[in-house]
C-alpha cells in the first residue's frame, strides 16, 4: 500500500480544497511536512483516519467541528454546506480513491452533521473503473482499522506503547497480523453452542444420576466463572493504568529541581530491590522444588548403611534366593554324579552340560545384588548432596532476605526525604505516588486471588462436563447428544492449541525483528523484549545480572518505532507466505506526528536515522524547531517531497512569533498574524 495524495475540502482548519502529493520512491521514501504547534499536523494526521475509517483521535479537540469555521460563518442560515477528505493509494497494481464526505445545514453555531457518504473506487491495470460495494469491508481487508493506530501515529504517545497498559493493543495488533479473529470468534460461540445442547439431555428414570441437577451445577459454576473472568479482565486494564500513572508521578518528580537526584537514586534502589524480589522467589521456588524430589532422603539418616549390611550378612550365609547357586552346580562336578545319579566322567557330554551351568548359574542373583549395594552406596551420597544443596539455599534465602531489607529500608528513607523536601509539590507527588504503589500493590494480589478462583472453577467445570460425556445413558436422543458435546469439546481444545500456538509464534518472530531493529539505533547497550504478557521492556545485563532498563522518552520513542517497524516487516512476511490470514494486506506506510518530541539532539539524530527504514513510504509531520539541525541533516537523503503547512491568525499581536522559516535556503511563510483569516494553508516546497 502506497499513499499517493490526499485531498481535504473545508476539514477542520484547512479551508477551502488543499492537496498533498506524497513520494512512493524507495530510495527518497520520506514526505517531510512542517507545521507550528497547533497549526494543524495532527488534523492531517486525522484526517486519514476519519477518510479510512471515520474515526478520529481521541484527544482531539471539539470532534463534532468538522467543518471549517471559516467556511461555516461565511455561510447563510440553512445553506448546506459539506466536509470531505479523499485519500488515493495503490496497492497490489490496482489504484484506489478513498473518500468520506459529510454534510450539515447551518441553523446556528453548532454543528448538526448530517449522513456521511463513503465511497471507494478502484482501477485496475487495464484501466477499468468501478465503485467497490462494501468499501468499509475492502479497506479493512487492506489495512484493518486495529491496526491503524500503529501506522497513523502520533509521536507524543507512540511511546506509550512502551508502557504496560498497551499491552492488550499490541496483543490485538499481533492477532490481526495473523488473522486469528475468527478462532477468537469460534472460541467464543463453541461454549454457548456446547451449552445449548447439554440443556438438550433428558434425565433417565432409571438413571443414577439426575442430569438436570448437573447441568444446574455447571450453570452455576458458568456464571462464577464469568464474573471471574470479567473481574480478571478489569484488574488487567486496571493494573497498568496504575502503573503508567505512576510512570508519570516518577517522571515529575525527575522534572523537580533538588529532587531529581534523590527520585534517581530510589529508582536505582527500587531496581536492586525488584532483583533481590526475583533472586529471593526464585531460590524459594528451587528450594521447593528440592524438596519435593529429594526432601525425602533428609528423613533416612543412617538407613542405607542399615540395609546394605543386613544384605550383606545373609548374602555371606548364602540365604539370599536365587534360581540355581555356583556352589550347588561346584559340588556336583566335584562328586562327579549329578541329582539324578548320572555319573559325571572327565570329557563326558553329561559333565560338560553341566559345566555349562556354572557359567549361567547365580547371575540374576549377583547382578541383583550388585544393583542393591550400588543403590544403596547411591543413596547415601544423594542424601548427602540434598542436605549440602539445602543447606546452600538456606543461606541464600537469608542473604538475599537480608538484602532485600536493606534495598527496602534505603527506598523508605529516600521516601521520607523526598516528602520533607521543601515546597507542595515533592509531598503531593509523594502522596500520589504512595497512592497508586498501594493500589497496584492491592489489584496485584487480587489478580492472583482471582487467577486462583478461576483455575479452581476451571477444575470443577472439566470435571462436571466430562461426568456429562460419560453418563450411562439408554436414550438414543441422549446419546447423540453426548456425541455432538464430545465433538465440540474436541474442537473447542484444537482451536484454542491452534490459536495459542500461531500467536506465540507470531510474538517470538516480532520479539527477534524488535530486538534486530532496536540494535541497530540505540545508545545503550539494552535489549529489548515483547514479553509473553505482550509488554514491551528493556532490559540491562544478561542471566543472572539480568534487570529491567530505566527508560528515557528517547528509550521509549526508540522501542516503540522499532515494534511498528517490525510489525510492518512481520506483515510483509506474512503476506509473501500468501496465508489465509494476510492475503488482502502487505506493505504499510507510517504517517508519523511529533516524531523528535521532546528529545536531545542526539536521539533526534538517532530517530531521523531510524524513520526511513521503519517502512517504504514514511510520512513525518513536525515542527521546525524540532526537526532543525541534526534531525534535517540526518533526514535529507531519504526526502522525496516537502511541504509547509502555514498557520493564519486574526489576531494581531503575537509574542515570539516565528513567521518565516528557511527550507532549502528559501524562506517559506510559517505563522501569519494578523491574518484575514484562521486556518491553515498546506504548500509544497519545490526543489
């Protein structure tokens, strides 16, 4: 999918009809458009998205004011006047003409828009022309709407994808890579069918158990089951909401002059005291895990030495059994006749079989008890190897408790300092941030209370409905029901293997691509992670030593550039595999807002580097001071087309205006006060 141009009557604060046109080489891959603060970028940002899919971001101001309020008060009381935007791509050799069109009648200030009008039309290679029917339908198969949030992107939030409440986004976003909605689907109808004819059984007068009364006790244990999930499913939203405040309280507090040391101190203790939290659960997990393998040898004291001399003793007796003893077979040879009075003569065939058995006589016994010495022998180090190896994690268990005290206790203490730091705002973020600490802390230990609760209602419920599939039934109609339960309970595990299987796969493909691109951008030596709980996290050090990263915003920015760039790629990937999942999606461009934010020069450079390889067709929209310098410099090759976007005011006097800015060592008009109108004006910069 390549975006040639787009096209915007009257949207927002761009009056009249303005056009961009937007470069599809691969080698200068980038339109760079520059826009003030307010000016009007993230409107054009927007405006693809309302186009596409009628949809606009969330944080827009008034979204009801579509229409240019230019052209708005310039129109007579119940004139009608409309709002459109056209988007024109190619994709797979066919040219497509996207555009959403909404009308209104003036009666009044506001806005009362009317029916919007949708339409796409296609052409193909030989030039035909037609309107595609449902074009809702066509544009989701080509780029679906889940996922435009990690194509049309805004810079000031992308790095939120690097915090942990995105995670559900990013596990939708892999699900629609790989076209699992419809196992997402199935998944959910198979129980509601499953339960529909379970309610179909009959009880038997002669039977032993009443099947009503089961099917009213899997109902219920439906029900709780249910509100467990649904509970689940909001302390996960709740949780890293709670953790993103919190990442905002810390981040202010970094912000607060005298304080900024002492916040950077306890994230540094805070980090040591998440380790010693990890190194501690998992030396109490290892421990118990001995334990429960070997924490019987601890009990047996001096019992293999008892058993091994006792075996020993009647070994030497010869009162051990065995099917045919040496000794036996040696004093038939030395008497030389055999049980049954054969004389056994030197050379005779009669001796020379019984000779034979000497070679096979008492084997099973001595290999028996070769086996029970060695076990014995063995059992005894292993005893003593289990008390050494307890005795090990005994110590490590107190040293790293003791640790954890002491990272403990000097968090305390920076916590104390920060709240007697003088002035309102160190004690009310402390306040606030103690707040959600307790609130993440409290939710955390219910999510574990729940994830119980519904493991054990799991249990019941496999029980309950297995005792359903195996009643011994003698009605023909209760029996055909048992079957088509089986069935769908069969279906029902295949698909949710199948689904787990292609999703986790997808997850590793994205983590290795994520940690290929982050690789080539960083400044510091961290890896990057998308977790099996679909978070994306840096980490520092390596096995043991292994920690989370302390992120900047350009840490952020960063790793949340190098996941869009490696889920384009993975969609790539999966559309030349031509699966059933893909086969309508391929390449994607990344219109990016705000790409350099609030970020030093030389992650500008770093992230000017990185935006021409995130995709084949990248368009970033940014203000000149953010872009100015580094960020243009290391931009310039990969530039197909520029455009300004002029900002116009009625207002007269502005402070610090910056009205011309130099592009191309031309100066272009960028704020224009005292304008005869507000709004903005998109022009292109030739050459």
């Amino acid at each position: 999918m390549k975006i040639t141009e787009i096209e915007l009557q009257d949207f927002r604060n761009y009056r009249g009809r303005q056009k961009a046109v937007f470069t599809t080489f691969a080698e200068k891959n980038v339109t760079l458009i520059y826009g003030t603060n307010g000016g009007g970028k993230t409107t054009l940002l927007n405006a693809f998205t309302w186009a596409l899919y009628g949809k606009l971001s969330p944080d827009l101001e008034d979204p009801e004011t579509l229409i240019n309020l230019e052209a708005w008060s310039a129109a007579s009381a119940g004139e009608r006047l409309s709002v459109s935007v056209t988007v024109v791509f190619e994709h797979d050799g066919k040219h497509y003409r996207v555009t959403r069109e909404q009308t209104a009648v003036k009666r009044g200030l506001d806005q009362e828009l009317g029916k919007v009008e949708f339409n796409v039309r296609v052409t193909g290679q030989d030039g035909v022309s037609h309107k595609i029917p449902n074009p809702s339908g066509a544009i989701e198969k080509i780029l679906p709407s889940r996922l435009s949030g990690f194509f049309f992107i805004n810079g000031e939030r992308i790095e939120n994808l690097a915090k942990p409440e995105a995670y559900s986004e990013i596990q939708s976003a892999i699900k629609t890579v790989v076209g699992i909605e419809p196992l997402e689907r199935a998944l959910k109808h198979l129980p509601k069918a499953r339960n529909q004819i379970r309610h179909k059984l009959k009880s038997e007068e002669d039977g032993e158990i009443a099947i009503d009364r089961v099917n009213e006790e899997i109902d219920d244990l439906e029900n709780r089951q249910e509100e467990a999930n649904d509970e689940l499913d909001l302390l996960k939203s709740e949780i890293p909401h709670f953790k993103t405040e919190l990442e905002v309280v810390n981040e202010r507090l970094r912000s607060l002059e005298g304080i900024a040391e002492l916040q950077k101190e306890r994230a540094r203790f805070e980090s040591l005291r998440d380790d010693a939290e990890d190194l501690l659960k998992g030396l109490l997990e290892s421990r118990n895990q001995l334990v429960r393998q070997r924490g019987y040898m601890v009990f047996l004291s001096d019992l293999p030495e008892q058993i091994s001399a006792v075996c020993k003793s009647l070994h030497e007796q010869g009162q051990l059994p065995a099917p045919l003893k040496r000794t036996f077979v040696e004093d038939l040879l030395r008497e030389a006749e055999c049980i049954c009075g054969t004389h056994l003569e030197e050379g005779s065939p009669q001796r020379q079989r019984i000779k034979n058995w000497l070679e096979r006589a008492g084997l099973a016994e001595e290999r028996s008890w070769m086996m029970l010495e060695g076990a014995m022998g063995g059992l005894s180090d292993q005893r003593k190897s289990a008390i050494q190896e307890l005795e090990n994690l005994d110590e490590q268990i107190a040293m790293s408790r003791k640790t954890l005290q002491e990272h403990r206790a000097q968090v305390d203490e920076i916590s104390s300092k920060i709240k007697k730091a003088p002035g309102e705002d160190p004690a009310k973020l402390e306040a606030t941030r103690d707040r959600l600490l307790s609130e993440i802390d409290t939710k955390t230990k219910r999510l574990g209370v729940v994830q119980e609760r519904i493991a054990e209602l799991d249990s019941l419920l496999k029980q309950k409905s297995s005792l359903v599939e195996r009643l011994e039934v003698k009605n023909a109609a209760n029996k055909r029901v048992q079957q088509r339960i089986a069935v769908l309970r069969e279906a029902e595990e295949a698909l949710t293997k199948t689904r787990d299987l292609i999703s986790e796969r997808t997850r590793r493909s994205l983590d290795s691509r994520i940690r290929k691109v982050f690789e080539k951008s960083a400044v510091k030596d961290y890896v990057p992670e998308l977790t099996s709980e679909f978070e994306l996290q840096l980490w520092t050090g390596a096995g043991d030593e292994r920690r989370r990263a302390p992120k900047s915003t350009g840490e952020n920015m960063l790793l949340s550039l190098s996941f869009v760039a490696a889920l384009a790629e993975e969609c790539r990937s999966v559309a030349q595999k031509d699966t059933h999942a893909m086969s309508d999606m391929s390449d994607f461009p990344v219109v990016l807002d705000a790409a350099f934010g609030n970020m030093d020069t030389d992650y500008r450079r770093r992230v000017a580097d990185f935006l021409p390889k995130m995709a084949s067709q990248v368009v970033v929209l940014t203000s000149k001071a953010q872009a100015e310098g580094a960020a243009e410099e290391t931009l310039a090759p990969a530039i197909g087309r520029q455009y300004v976007i002029t900002t116009h005011t009625r207002k007269a006097k502005v402070e610090d205006v910056t009205e011309t800015i130099n592009v191309n060592g031309t100066d272009r008009s960028y704020q224009v006060v005292n304008s005869s109108f507000d709004g903005a004006i998109l022009t292109e910069v030739e050459g």
